[in-house]
C-alpha cells in the first residue's frame, strides 16, 4: 500500500469548474459513503457551489432516527429473568444498529459527520450495553448536533447518560471530584492534548462539572443533576474564579479559548475530509486550517460555514486530494453498496457491521476514548486479509441473490452504448474506473483485470468477430470476476 504524502498547494478560493465524473465521485465518497452510477452522472456538470449547498441543505433537514419504543426503558421494563433480558437487550442493539446503518446509507453529510463525531466524542457501548436507551439519545446528540452549533453539541453531549457512564461524570461528586471527563473534555474533545490547559484547570474544572450523579450509579434511569453533590466552592479555571458550574465550563473555555478550540476542531476535520497529514511542509494544510478556524470562530461555532467553505474549495478538489485516504471498514463495505447500487435489506446491513468489527472498526464501540485512529491504522497482514476475504464474500453473496444486477452495474458504468458496445476492455475499464478513485497504477495492471473480465468468453471468438456485448448469457459473469479481482486490488482500498 502506498502512503500518500500531502502536497497540496491549492486555496480555499472556490473551484469554479464544472464538476467532472472523478470530483464528483470524489465528493460523494467523502461527504457520503459514495454513490451509483445515475447519481453520479446526474451531478456531473454541477457547479460544487450547487451541489455542496444540496448536501449541507439535505444535513441540516434531516431527521435523527425516530425514537424506539425502549428509548425511556429502565431495569424496571426488562425481563427479571437474566438470560430473557440478555436476549431482548441484545435485540435491541441490533435493531438499533440496523437502524443507524441504514442511516448511514441514506443520508449522506449528516451521518457521515455523526459518524465522525462518534469518534470524536467517543463513548464505548460495552461500557453501558445494558442500557440501549443511553446508546440511543447519545447517537441523537450526534445526529441532531452533527451539523450544528460546535459550542452547544460539546454542552449537549457532556450531559449524555452515555457520557456521564463512560467517563465518570456520574461519580464526580461534591466531596471527591472525579476528572476523567474534565481531562477530556480540554485533551480531546476541545484542544487538543496540552493545548492551552494545566493540570490545575482539569482539577478546578472537575469540580464545575460536579452534581450530575442523580440514579446514575445503578440501572438503566437517565443520569440527571442533583444539586446536593456539587461542589459550592469558589474554582478558578483559565484563570477566572468563581462558583461556577457546568454552564459556566462551557462559557469559560469557548470565550477564554476560541482561537485553539477552532483550530483544533478543523484540523480534524481537515484530516477526516481532505487529507490525513495536515502537517506536511509540502501542503499549505496549516494556512488552509488557519482560514478554516477563522471562519469557525467569525460564525460562532456554527460547522456548516466552515465545512461548506472547505468542501467547495480548490484545495477540496485538488488533484492530490483525489484517491489519498485509505478506506475504513465501514467505508469499505458501505461504499460498495451504494456504489454497485444492488439491492440490500436489513440482514446485509447487519452483516456489514459485524464484518467491520472483525477488522477493526466495531459499531458504537471505538477502540479507547482516543477513538480510531483511522487511515494506516486500518492495515496490517490480518486486516488486509480480512478485507479481501469479506470483500469476496459480500460479491458472492450479490451474485447468489441476482446475477442480473451485476450485468446492469456493467451496463450503467459504460454509459448510453453499455448494452451494445461490442469491445470488452472498454467495458471493463469503465467498471475499474467506477470504484477505483484514480484508476489502476499502470497499463499492465489494468491488462491483468480486463484479462479477468475476458477469461468467460475467452475460448470463444466473439471479441474477434465483434458480436460480443454485456447481453450475452455470461456477461453478468464477467462483471463478477472482474469484482473479485478488484476488491483485492490496492487501489480498491483508497477513497
């Protein structure tokens, strides 16, 4: 696998030409988990100005996933029989996340950026899995948030019963404050590690953050304020003292600290959308993070300026940009669904999640409170195999469904002569090019994939004699030969 060095010298000034084929894919697989042929051809020629208000507008409009009938369940609503209350628990989760994943193929920036938040904001499942409820208002604090007001998703998200489980808000108690969530809250969440704080703003902080214990020691009850655990104490933070409280944290850091929180914040978004090096002497990355954390701070911590500046930028566009970050699990699997646009139902989706845990990437369950890591972390020997042997796997199991989806992929890929064009390697090298953002490497790679594609009709003498078209009974065939052979391809693995 090549690493990709980030020399992008392109600005944030907009990119002003027609959107091609290859941007517009380029967009979609970034802003969403890519798109099929039809949708990508029916944005070619947009302007970016265009087509990014569409998904911002689409972000900022959607609705979060409708709440459960066990949203508000406690203990009290399960079964007292451990294994029957297992079993429904476990039901849930999965209709949950089933849920989500759906969500994630449907609406494009919005849980694209829910996503990316889950990462940020991390909270482990299996810290609180038998508590679905908490699991559920978390992921709506990050779909309704995802796009909105930076300020009011930190104050939101740090008031989560899954938050306050995770990083022991739920033990910070007026007598014997507990940090973990104040160390975070400054290190990863808002500055970036020791970045404009000191160990004695992280114990003056924890005390402000006391009080929110109320039933969050057993059971499944939201965690809510009890004012006879916090702290009364004067506590200076950033050096301001008072008797402040939890509102009064979030108001401190974001007047005291906004020029770090914004360039915090977009250096991540930087390194999630545009490149993962955002420090590389060959780009202008840090000037771009600059102007972005400008803009960030000039609109009050609203996230859709920024990322609309960002996504209609020539830097976005940038040739360099194209084809540079290596795919996630979920990014691997995802993307192909919506790519080859085949049909899918509630059991493939759950199926995606679960092979996305076995390499490396577990629904709602980031590695550590650090999150993934992402980009080269997702490839090493195991992982690698693991990609290719599921990757396979899911083809055959399209195929095995309906052949004939394979011979339309084929088809909609070469454009309005797919049915009839009588050249294989034409075809082929329209379907390399459908899910490989830059292409093969070199000629002899892309002969070695159009050989796969050939090999159905190859003892035959319809590409000498020009009778051969994707019509013919095998041609759905060769479309799944030539996926199998791509999927293990190095290009397969980057967006």
């Amino acid at each position: 696998m090549e690493y990709f060095i980030n020399c992008n010298t392109s600005s944030l000034a907009q990119y002003t030409t027609p959107l091609d084929k290859t941007r517009v894919e380029h967009l979609y697989r970034r802003l969403g988990f890519s798109a099929s042929v039809p949708t990508i051809n029916a944005a070619v020629g947009q302007s970016a100005d265009a087509l990014v208000d569409t998904f911002i507008n689409e972000a900022i409009n959607a609705a979060p996933i409708p709440a459960p009938e066990w949203a508000d369940w406690t203990d009290a609503n399960y079964p007292q029989d451990d294994d029957l209350r297992r079993q429904l628990r476990r039901a849930q989760g999965e209709e949950f996340a089933t849920a989500y994943g759906n969500s994630l193929l449907d609406n494009n920036l919005r849980d694209r950026l829910s996503f990316f938040w889950s990462n940020h904001f991390v909270t482990e499942y299996d810290i609180y899995n038998n508590c679905n409820s908490f699991l559920y208002y978390y992921v709506n604090c990050l779909q309704r948030n995802a796009i909105g007001n930076f300020r009011t998703f930190v104050s939101e998200v740090g008031l989560t019963s899954a938050m306050l489980r995770y990083l022991d808000g739920v033990f910070n108690r007026r007598q014997r404050p507990n940090e973990n969530y104040a160390r975070e809250l400054y290190e990863l969440f808002t500055l970036g590690e020791g970045n404009g704080y000191t160990e004695d703003d992280i114990v003056e902080t924890a005390k402000a953050l006391t009080g929110y214990t109320e039933r969050g020691e057993v059971g499944c009850t939201q965690i809510t304020y009890d004012p006879e655990q916090f702290n009364t104490d004067d506590k200076t933070i950033f050096g301001q003292t008072g008797n402040w409280g939890y509102d009064d944290v979030i108001d401190i850091l974001f007047t005291q600290k906004e020029d770090l929180i914004a360039n915090f914040i977009c250096m991540k978004l930087y390194e999630f959308f545009v490149h993962p090096d955002s420090s590389d002497a060959s780009s202008n990355a840090p000037q771009i993070i600059s102007e972005l954390a400008t803009t960030f701070v000039a609109n009050n911590f609203e996230l859709a300026p920024v990322l609309s500046q960002l996504f209609k930028s020539q830097h976005f566009f940038d040739e360099t940009a194209i084809g540079v970050i290596i795919k996630s699990p979920f990014d691997l699997y995802l993307n192909f669904i919506k790519e080859t646009n085949f049909t899918y139902n509630d059991g493939l989706v759950i199926n995606a999640i679960d092979a996305s845990a076995m390499i490396g990437q577990e629904l709602f369950d980031p590695v550590d409170v650090a999150g993934w890591q992402r980009d080269r972390q997702w490839i090493n020997t195991n992982y690698m195999i693991g990609r290719w042997l599921s990757m396979e796997t899911f083809v055959q199991l399209f195929y095995q469904a309906d052949t004939e989806q394979f011979r339309t992929l084929g088809i909609q890929a070469t454009g309005p002569t797919g049915a009839t064009e009588s050249n294989p390697d034409v075809v082929a090298r329209a379907i390399i090019d459908k899910f490989l953002p830059k292409g093969l490497l070199t000629e002899a790679d892309y002969a070695v994939a159009i050989a796969a594609f050939r090999e159905p009709y190859e003892d035959n003498n319809v590409y000498e004699t020009g009778t051969w078209n994707m019509m013919l009974d095998d041609a759905d065939s060769q479309v799944y030969l030539l996926l199998l052979h791509l999927v293990k391809e190095p290009e397969f693995q980057l967006k």
